[in-house]
C-alpha cells in the first residue's frame, strides 16, 4: 500500500506563473520517487507511475495508487501556496513526503 504525504510551500509568484515553472522544475523531482507529469489543468498538476518495463510493474504502482496533485492557489498578501498530496511506496516515502526536497526544487518557502 502507498504511503500518503503532504507539503505545504509559498512562492512569490503569482498561481499561473508558479505552475508553469514548477511544470518543468518538478520533472527530476517527481521521476526520482517514481512518477511523471500527467496533467495540467488551471491550478494542478497531476502525477502518476513512470512508464517502466515490464508494464506489470507499472500496472502494479497504479494499482497500488501511487500518485502526487500538485494545486497552485492565490496566497493573501500576493503570490502562491502550493500543496503537493500524494502517495507512494515506503521506499519513496522519506524523500516525497520532506519539504525541504520540493522548496529546494522550486525556490519555495516552507509554510507552518
């Protein structure tokens, strides 16, 4: 079963513009815990399994609902906060689940 995690992150720019940049600076990030960019929708990004071979291995992480949403939303007083939930296997979990991993990738500031 796939471990859930959640982060919490500002960054100064404006929702669009944080979700256009995070769109390509996530892409090693994400790879490195077992998933690629999906979806992009206005405020979200989703993430599921990497394609591998043989395909049961990845069958097996979809199934096992490994994945990560990425959401870009208006911060008071300007800029953006961005909530990244998901979930994946124990081996990925210390890595997905610390802050610090993703704030360094997006030059972001930690939140709480």
């Amino acid at each position: 079963m796939a471990n859930a995690f959640h982060v919490e992150l500002s960054m100064r720019e404006p929702p669009a513009e944080a979700q256009a940049r995070a769109a390509s600076t996530l892409k090693a990030q994400a790879n490195a815990v077992g998933l690629r960019l999906t979806k992009q929708r206005a405020g979200e990004l989703s993430y599921r399994p990497r394609v591998q071979f043989p395909f049961v291995i990845m069958l097996w992480h979809s199934l096992n609902r490994e994945q990560m949403t990425v959401t870009f939303t208006a911060a008071d007083g300007g800029g953006s906060t961005v909530t990244i939930d998901g979930a994946v296997t124990r081996h990925n979990h210390t890595l997905a689940a610390d802050p610090e991993y993703w704030a360094d990738a997006l030059g972001a500031t930690i939140r709480g």
